[in-house]
C-alpha cells in the first residue's frame, strides 16, 4: 500500500506540466529611424574670403554656422540576459541645412567672434537669416553607441510593455576624425512573445549623445576659450557637442 502511493505521487509529479520560468538569454534585432531633435553641430568653423561678396573687410575671415540635421537610419543589436541588455546602436545622421552665427576679421582681431545680428544692425550684411542647403555638400554623422541596460517589465504576460534604460560609450565619425563621448537612453517599447522563444515588437527610446566637439580637433586651449567666449558657454560646454535624437525601432527577438 506505501508502495503504491509512492508511484501514485510519482507519477503525478512527472506528469505535471514543467514550471513556467523566463527566458533566460536572447537576441533582438531593431530595424528603425532616428529623429533629431536637436542641432548636431553648432559653431560648425570655415575660414573663408568673402571679399569679391560682401566687400574688403571680408577678405580674411573665420565663419561659424550652425548645421541643422534630418531623420536617418538608427539601428540596434542587443543580447539579452533576463531583464538585461547588452547593445550595439548604430545612427546615420545626415546634415540638413548650415546658418550663419559668427564672423571674425582676422586682419583686424583674432580674439572675437562677431555675432551675425550686429554685423545686420550696422548695415554691414543683409538682414534675415542666411543659410544654405548642405544636403550633398557634407557627409553624414555616424554614431557608433555601444550600450548596457535594464528593462523594466510592466507586466508579465505574453503582451509585455517596458521601459528600457541605458547607459554607454559612443564614437563619433565626421569626415574621417574620431569624436568620443557617452550615450544615455530612455524610452517605452513594448512586445508580443508567441511560439515560446520568438518575440515582435516596437520601442521608442530618447537618446542624449554627447561626443567630443570637432572644433576642438587641432584647437589649443587659447582657441578653444575663443569660441566658448563667441557662444556665451563655459569651456566644458565648447569642449563637447551633444545631439537629442528620438528613435522608433521595430524589433524582433530569440529567446533561448
């Protein structure tokens, strides 16, 4: 009689569907767009001899322009373990538009950069702003963001909304020099896990990237305090350039 309830006990534990637990490692690829919603670069610098333009003061000049930017492609490769992620983010970031700031006269100063509203007010250029299309004159920005994060799951059902955070290191590409920073991320996304290990879809992240500013690249310190003085910024403020880029990522995963 001890015997047989011993199997009967047996049996029961074995037929007892496994216990349900979360996937433990994963793969997710994340196709999508990067939506800039700030600047990438302000005080953009070109030497320049404006005289045959705008006259003989303008022979000898250094020009700084914002550059405004459009939409371009933002992927992602992430390895998940749990709730944790581990990524790459690669971001396209093409040039728009470049507006004119600042000018210096360097036959007659190279200390100070002229704002373009008061070379307007005395009659020395036009009114208005004065920007051009640099859609095919300059190469895009690429970001290379390399990221470690947590997300933090709303729910635990097949439908599973989070909210992804991320820290990493970002390496900037401009016209052939290297520019390093670091990356912060936060977003909503939210996906649909079906057949055990395969899940869609969809995350939107706000991404603040902050690299080295290219206006640094072959500046001394002298030249450097110059231009944060032209900005109105302290020196920490000329010595980085940060872009605010929203992505919309649709993503795929493997969960093992």
């Amino acid at each position: 009689m001890k015997a047989r309830t011993v199997l009967v006990a047996v049996c029961m534990v074995l037929s007892m569907p496994p216990a349900a637990h979360g996937f433990t490692f994963g793969i997710e690829l994340a196709p999508g767009v990067g939506i800039p919603v700030s600047n990438f670069i302000d005080g953009f610098p070109i030497d320049a001899d404006l005289s045959a333009e705008m006259g003989q003061y303008f022979s000898n000049v250094a020009l700084r322009f914002d550059l405004s930017n459009k939409p371009g492609f933002m992927g992602a490769l992430f390895f998940l373990l749990e709730d944790f992620e581990i990524g790459y983010q690669p971001l396209v970031l093409p040039f728009h538009r470049a507006t004119l700031t600042h000018i210096m006269f360097k036959d007659i100063t190279d200390k100070y950069y002229v704002p373009v509203e008061v070379l307007q007010d005395a009659g020395l250029i036009g009114t208005g702003a004065l920007s051009v299309d640099i859609s095919g004159d300059l190469k895009p920005a690429v970001f290379h963001a390399f990221t470690f994060g947590y997300r933090f799951n709303l729910t635990d059902t097949a439908f599973r909304p989070y909210i992804p955070f991320a820290i990493g290191f970002a390496l900037g590409r401009l016209e052939g020099d290297n520019l390093p920073g670091f990356v912060l991320q936060m977003g909503l996304g939210a996906e649909y896990r079906f057949h055990g290990h395969w899940a869609a879809g969809a995350c939107v992240r706000y991404n603040w990237v902050a690299v080295q500013n290219p206006r640094t690249l072959g500046s001394s310190v002298k030249e450097l305090g110059i231009d944060q003085a032209a900005a109105n910024q302290t020196l920490l403020g000329a010595a980085i350039e940060s872009v605010q880029v929203v992505s919309v990522l649709a993503t795929a995963s493997y969960r093992f």
